[in-house]
C-alpha cells in the first residue's frame, strides 16, 4: 500500500506543477460560478417550482465545462510520460502496472473533486440565506454530487484511456472529448429521428446521462446508472491497462 500511496501521490503532484492543471481550475470555477449566477438570475425574475439544484444543473451552461474538463485533465496522463520518456524509468520500479494505472486514474480522479469542491461553498452560501423553505433541496445536494461523482469517474477513465493510446495530448484530447460527446448526446438520438418506439426511448434513456442528472437532481436516486457508470469504469480503466502493458512491451 506504501507503493501505491506514493504513485497516487506523485500523479497529484503532478498536477499541481503544471500550469494548465491552474488555467483549467481557473476558467472552469469561473465558468461554473457564471452559470450558477445566471441560474439564480432566472429565479430571482419569475417564481419557479423547480429547485436551484435541477435548475443549476438540468441546463446546457452545466454541460459545456463539464464535458470540456475531462480532455483537459486527463490529455497529459500518460502522452506526456510517453513523450518525456519518463514511463520508461517508472515501469523498471518496484511496481506493478495495475498500481501505476489505478493511481494514475485516481490522481486524476481526485483533481476533478477539486474542481467541484467550490461549488460546495455556493450552495452551502444559497441554503444559509434562503433557508430550507425556500431552497427545499437539502437531498438533492447530495445525489447530485454522488451523480457527478460517479460520472467523473466514467469519464475520467475515458480520458485515462485516450491519453494510454497515444504519445500526442492533442489528440488524447479530442479522443476523450468525441466519447464523452457521443454519450452525453447519442441518447438524444431517438428524439432526433422521431422514433416513437416508447421501448427504444427508453433503452437510450438509460445510458443518458442528461437524464440521470434530471432525476438526481430532483433527489432521485437510481441504482441503474449506479450499476452503469461503476462497471463502464471498470472497463476503460481495465482496457487501459492492456493498453499501457501493450506500448510498454513494444517499447
């Protein structure tokens, strides 16, 4: 576990030192504040029954710095190891593979939670001036954070994924990003074609995660997506490793 806690510890680090690890957490508090702003701007002009969590984060300013953050995290985790040659100093360590993949994908895991914690602060501050009666959504935190939490974590492995094919951040991005795009917005694609077909909907709806984030908001929580997004990031962070076991032994 000593190994372990010390790869996790170098993939934090890491972050820290790099400058875009500080641009990203910049542009996207700022994003997210703006977003919540306007959304309390919305209330403040006309009553509404939903809450100010469905408000927040059932729209389309959620979505774009949320999409956007997962290339930008994830892009350096294993193409800049590959393009410095550093991966190679690290496999000849006392370590495993499945050691240095899983805290490499928890480093970066752990970075997305950062990126999440100030908004933290913005409901405790909207909970603590309108008070229960008036936010009425104390539940509702928390399914939410357990949503982007396990949706980070999905992603997240995309991303780890993306980055273990290729020695180019550039196109480790946009790998992750048109993955993380197709199954944000493939789901959409019954509504597209006009299928009426209520049993195709709602196959599509299940892996929608626009709909999982309406029904957690709401306080709603499904043990489907719950199943959905723990098994697909057992699956991308297990096909990252063949992948980094792969280059490692062609190397």
């Amino acid at each position: 576990m000593k190994t372990f806690f010390t790869l996790f510890g170098r993939e934090v680090k890491s972050f820290f030192y790099s400058p875009i690890a500080y641009v990203v957490l910049f542009y996207f508090m700022l994003l997210a504040g703006i977003n919540f702003w306007f959304q309390i701007q919305i209330v403040n002009g006309y009553p509404a029954e939903l809450t100010i969590v469905e408000i927040v984060f059932a729209q389309a300013l959620f979505w774009f710095p949320f999409i956007l953050s997962f290339p930008l995290i994830t892009m350096r985790v294993y193409s800049e190891e590959y393009r410095m040659g550093t991966l190679e100093t690290l496999t000849t360590a006392p370590v495993r593979d499945w050691q240095i993949v899983i805290a490499k994908f928890l480093g970066v895991l752990f970075f997305y939670c950062i990126l999440w914690a100030p908004s933290f602060i913005s409901f405790a501050t909207f909970h603590r001036i309108t008070g229960d009666s008036a936010a009425n959504s104390a539940g509702a935190y928390w399914t939410t954070f357990l949503l982007l939490f396990l949706m980070g974590m999905f992603f997240c492995s995309v991303g780890c994924f993306a980055s273990a094919l290729t020695k180019d951040q550039i196109i480790a991005a946009t790998i992750s990003f048109s993955v993380i795009l197709i199954c944000v917005f493939l789901p959409f694609l019954p509504m597209v074609m006009n299928i009426t077909s209520p049993a195709i909907r709602d196959i599509f709806a299940y892996f929608s995660p626009v709909q999982h984030m309406e029904d957690f908001s709401k306080g709603i929580i499904d043990s489907r997506p719950i199943a959905w997004y723990v098994s697909m990031t057992a699956l991308m962070t297990y096909l990252t490793l063949q992948v980094f076991q792969y280059r490692k032994w062609k190397a």
